[in-house]
C-alpha cells in the first residue's frame, strides 16, 4: 500500500509485463539502453520551417528527433504514434512495407513512455497533420515503469511535487513553468552583464552567517573539527568584493533559511544579489524597476501586473498607519505600540519586541495590498542592521522593500559602509542574541576589519529569484516554481 502523498504502484502483472519486454529484446540482440544517439533535433525545429506545407504533400527535409512514446494507433500495414519531447510532440508515421516486418513488429511492441528515436522525412498527412516518416528507428531507453496516467498521478498535488520527473513528463505546462524560469535567470544575468557587473561565486559553506534575519542551517567541518553554516545570504561577501575595488558584483546562487514552509517560503531558495558602488538605494530603486521590466518582457509575461517605471511609492511607516491607524515612529517603545495594538483589537505576540511588532503589521495589514509593483522605503533602524542612516530623518534608515501580488520580491539599502557603526549595530545584534533572539545576527568582526580598509558609498539588493519566477508564471506557492522542494518525509 503506498504511504500517504505517494503514488499507487502500479499492478506487478504490468512491471512484470515491461521486464518480459526488456528480456525479449535483449534476446533478439536489441540493446534496449545504448550508449548515445548523436545528431537530434528537437521537434520543434522540425515543425517550425513546414507551417505552410499543403495536406498530402512531402518536404524536401529529413529529421531525426528522439523523444517518449506517448500514444499509438493503427497495426496491419500502418500505425501512428506520437513523439513527445521538451519543445513539442510530433507524429509519427510507420509502415510495414518500410521497416520490414520484424522491424515493424517491434515497433508495435514498445510501451507508451519507452524513448525512441527516429530518422525519417517530414511530411503533412492528408488530415493535415504535420509528420515523420518511419525509415529507421532506435530503442533509446525502455521504461519499465508505466506513465502515470492523465486522470490520477498528474493531478495529484504530492505525486507532482516527490516525483517531479513525472510531472514534467506528463504535464506540459510544468515543463513551461521551469523552462520560463530558465529564461528569467538567463535574462537576469544578461542585463546585469550588460550593465557592467561581474558575476562572483562566494561560499555556501561559512564559518559565520550573516547578512540578514534568519537561523542558520549547522554541520561539522570535520577536517578543521569546526562548527560550519550553509549561507543565508551573500552579503557581507559581496560586499568584502566593494571593498577590494571590484565595484559592480552580483551573484545568483542558493541561500538556506532554518525556518518554516509556507506558500513563499522554502528553506532552500535561489536570490540575486548585487552590490555597485558610487550608488544609493534610489539608484538601485531605478535599476530594478528597468530590471525586472525587462526580465518580465523576455519571459513573455501577459498578466495584470504593470512592471513599467515607475513603481508606487509608499514610506513603510506612512503604509502602516494608512491601514491600522498607528504610528509606528511616535510609538516608539514596545509597550506604546502594543498598547496601540490592543486599542484596537489586534494580537500582541508576548515574546515579540518592537521591531518585531513592526514587522507584524507591515506583513499583516499592509504586504496583502501591495498588488501592483511597489517600494516601500525608508525603515527604522532596528529592522535594518546593515542599512546606512537616513539622511534626514533621524532613527530611520535608507532601505526599500519592493512587493507585488501581495509578495515581498527584493530588499534594499544605501550600505552602511562606517566601521564604527556597524561594530555598533553588531553589539546590539549580540545583546538582542543574548536576551532569545534567535534571528539576531552574529558579530562578524572579519567584515568589520574588511570595511575598516574603506568601502565607497554603495547600493545593493537582493531579489527572490523563485518569488520573482511565481510573479512571472502565476503560480501561488513557491513549491510550483522550485523543481525538488522541501517536503516533510
């Protein structure tokens, strides 16, 4: 019996059929799993120059494509059968006077989801359907296992996202999803190239995290017999890469957050960060409003969402007394905004301090709004340790957020590139640690010492690349967007 969220295995009589298959093969002197099968074009390209070729003619052109079985019709003298690849499906057309009879034969005993290739002429059938002629075909893999049929593994939630390769075998709009998200990486990268940022790799593995709120995932370097943290974040590496005169960087790589699941979070999650110096959070602003706007347009994106410049702009704390009535900035101790709350019939988390109170109402009553592209900007400096002081407007700092379909996307700042500050920001992170706080970021005296050696004015930012993705594709949960998520066991 299959445990809960896992498909049904299918009946033994029908694995036991496909391995009586593969032995059959096998003893004709078939090798059902050959080595490579060169020289493949997708069926899309196939398919693409013979728009205009007349029903019942032939083309001129012969293709060899490869690809699943996914249906078959017809025996006697001729059978159909449909070639499914990443880019399309094609028919195919087999005649027994052709391929011979035990050629033909064979043919007919392959299973929907064995992998075939196949060299032959293209042609419109009299129907009017665009085809292959069968004049030679090779068993590339057999699959010994049926595929999951239309009506109940491929829509069954945990099926599709424990066995995604069944998902994207099956469901085309899957394949679309994560075929978009490649395009929205690749244009991602170019734009940043183009605009004359380097891309750099920093490490996954660190001896301190940092670089933003959040608990850390723990192993043991056992070479060093040292305690060791997946990132969760970039940051401070990047940029360590300012101050060693690089200017412009940008990664895009994996973060990991020792948190919980929800629709918009997984702890295992892509982002982009980059970090230019001579700037400030209003110059980063503009480029990621031309960033995204561009991104959107070369994943082909047709929704309601208005990337265009310019983005609405709101003050964090000006949101949040729109929608709840409280100030947060005259509210500034944690028992003034709670009683604000209680006033007016909102939950107090008792553990929670102010800051974390703030961030309470910004995800509660404001984030839901944000619909069309959005900054807010200009936060208090306890919800921003790394954020360089505001200008002014004392006990804030220059920090954006931008949010659409109710979503935070990316996280911004003018850097805060004074040593004696930021040494400063990290004693009151170690004190918030030492009183529970489990997200307080530790004291990293290592970027310390690197901003000590003087880092220029510099803006940066970090997008979610998977929320980023679920904007531009209209998935709702991260999980539709990230190949293998998170799943309890």
């Amino acid at each position: 019996m299959a445990e809960p969220g896992e498909a049904a295995a299918p009946p033994s009589d029908l694995l036991a059929a496909r391995r009586a298959k593969l032995e059959a093969l096998r003893a004709a002197g078939v090798e059902p799993f050959p080595h490579a099968y060169p020289g493949v074009t997708p069926v899309a390209e196939v398919v693409a120059p013979h728009a205009d070729l007349p029903a019942g003619e032939d083309s001129e052109a012969v293709a060899r494509v490869a690809g699943r079985i996914a249906a078959r019709r017809g025996q006697g003298k001729a059978a159909f059968l449909d070639l499914v690849d990443r880019s399309g499906r094609l028919q195919l057309h087999a005649r027994r006077d052709v391929l011979g009879e035990e050629a033909f034969e064979r043919l007919l005993s392959l299973d929907l989801g064995d992998i075939l290739g196949v060299d032959g002429l293209v042609f419109r059938s009299r129907r009017g359907e665009l085809s292959l002629r069968v004049d030679d075909y090779a068993l590339l893999a057999k699959s010994l296992r049926p595929p999951p049929e239309k009506h109940h593994g491929l829509t069954d939630v945990e099926t599709r996202l424990r066995q995604r390769e069944l998902d994207l075998m099956a469901n085309e709009a899957t394949r679309d999803v994560f075929l978009t998200r490649a395009r929205i990486v690749a244009a991602t990268r170019r734009f940043l190239d183009d605009e004359g940022f380097v891309e750099v790799e920093t490490p996954v593995l660190q001896p301190i995290y940092g670089g933003a709120a959040a608990r850390p995932f723990t192993t043991h370097f056992n070479a060093l017999d040292q305690t060791m943290y997946l990132r969760i974040a970039t940051e401070l590496y990047l940029k360590r890469c300012i101050v060693g005169g690089l200017e412009r960087v940008y990664e895009i790589g994996k973060n990991f957050r020792n948190e919980g699941l929800s629709f918009k979070h997984n702890p295992e999650f892509t982002m982009i960060e980059w970090y230019e110096a001579y700037a400030d959070y209003e110059v980063v602003a503009r480029r990621t409003e031309r960033l995204v706007a561009y991104v959107a347009a070369q994943a082909g994106y047709e929704g309601d969402l208005d990337f265009g410049a310019p983005w609405r702009r709101e003050t964090l704390a000006g949101a949040i007394e729109a929608r709840t009535g409280l100030d947060v900035l005259a509210l500034r101790t944690r028992g003034a905004l709670a009683e604000g709350m209680r006033e007016r019939g909102m939950d107090v988390p008792p553990d929670d301090g102010w800051a974390q109170l703030v961030d309470l109402l910004l995800s509660k009553h404001v984030e839901p709004e944000l619909v069309q592209p959005t900054f807010l900007i200009d936060y208090p400096v306890e919800l921003s340790p790394f954020a360089k002081a505001h200008r002014t407007e004392p006990g804030l700092v220059e920090r954006f957020e931008a949010f659409a379909s109710g979503m935070e996307i990316a996280n911004a700042f003018s850097e805060l590139n004074d040593p004696d500050e930021q040494r400063v920001r990290f004693e009151a992170q170690a004190r918030a640690a030492a009183a529970g706080d489990e997200e307080a970021h530790p004291y990293d005296e290592a970027f310390v010492t690197a901003l000590e050696h003087g880092m220029p004015p510099t803006g940066g930012i970090g997008i979610g690349i998977d929320r980023l993705v679920m904007l531009l594709t209209g998935r709702t949960t991260i999980r539709e967007v990230v190949l293998f998520p998170a799943l309890r066991r």
